[in-house]
C-alpha cells in the first residue's frame, strides 16, 4: 500500500481538529443535552398525567357499561 502525505495530512489534521474543536463544544453539547432532557422529562410527565385521565375515562365507562339498568318506565330520574 503507497503512503500517501496529503491524505495522512488530511486525517491528522481532521483528528487533531476535532479534539481540539470537542474540548470547546462540550460546554454547548452538554446545555443542549441538558434542554433535551427537560424537554423529554415534561413531555414525559405530561403524557403519564394524561394517561392517567384517560384511565379514569376508561374506568368510568366500565362501570357505567356494568351497572345494571334500572327498572321502571325507562326514564332516568335526576
């Protein structure tokens, strides 16, 4: 396999770069980690409280499908 300068020069370069560029990202990538985890914590105690309600809903009309029917003339009485 032929060495080749400008390519070994090129991946250095891109290395050397990347450790250096990493070292001044990491304050930026760790406060968009940190937006993205309390984005994804709210949403995700958003969608428990709203399963929650739709339990609720659920359970409700469970009972009301097994309650027995009242007997009469057919009329609910408030």
């Amino acid at each position: 396999m032929k060495f080749d300068l400008p390519s070994f020069l090129l991946g250095y370069g891109a290395g050397a770069g990347t450790v250096l560029l990493g070292k001044r990202l990491r304050p930026l990538l760790l406060e968009l980690a940190t937006v993205v985890y309390r984005f994804t914590d709210s949403v995700m105690a958003k969608a428990a409280v709203k399963q929650e309600d739709f339990e609720d809903l659920l359970a409700e009309a469970r009972a009301r499908a097994r309650r027995r029917p009242e007997r009469g003339n057919g009329h609910a009485e408030a």
